[in-house]
C-alpha cells in the first residue's frame, strides 16, 4: 500500500492523512490506528502516539504489537507502572517480550 512505502521513506505527515483517510472508509482499521502511533512516535511526539496506540488496542484488544507499542511509549513517558502493566498484557496474548 501506498501510505506504507510512506511510512518506510519518512514521509510521516502524509503517511498520518493517508492512513486518516483508511480509517475514515473503515473505522476499524487497527492497524492504521497502531501505524499513525509508529508515525507520531518516530516523530517524538509521544503524547499522540499513546492516543493513537491505545485507540488501535481499543478496537482490537489482541493486536499484540499495538499492546506492546503503548506500553514501549509509556515507558519512554516515564509511565513505568503503566508501561509494565501493558507489557504483562502483551506476554499473556503470547508475546516473548
């Protein structure tokens, strides 16, 4: 997909609008959700790069790499209750974290 091989070369503000303009046509698009995260985060704008995080585990509580993504930037955040708290979760979905 096009907003992809954005995200791969750095293009991240219009990776975000194209990635915006999936979730609008399907609202339950995880993994865009998780994917602006990895595009706000890159950026090092933490605070909505959680938002974005927590909005795709919202839609799918089993989207191991979403879990793990809130809890690495809570982490970076200086959440590290919170930050521990995710990445128990993301060990009981099965991830060897």
């Amino acid at each position: 997909m096009l907003y992809h091989a954005l995200l791969k070369s750095g293009d991240y503000r219009t990776a975000i609008t194209k990635y915006q303009k999936a979730i609008s046509f399907d609202g339950t698009y995880g993994d865009a959700y998780n994917n602006i995260g990895n595009c706000y985060a890159t950026m090092n704008q933490t605070d909505s790069a959680r938002i974005f995080y927590e909005k795709a585990v919202a839609i799918d509580p089993s989207n191991v790499k979403a879990v793990i993504n809130v809890g690495v930037i809570r982490n970076q955040m200086g959440d590290t209750a919170g930050a521990r708290m995710w990445f128990e979760k993301a060990r009981a979905l099965g991830a060897a974290i």
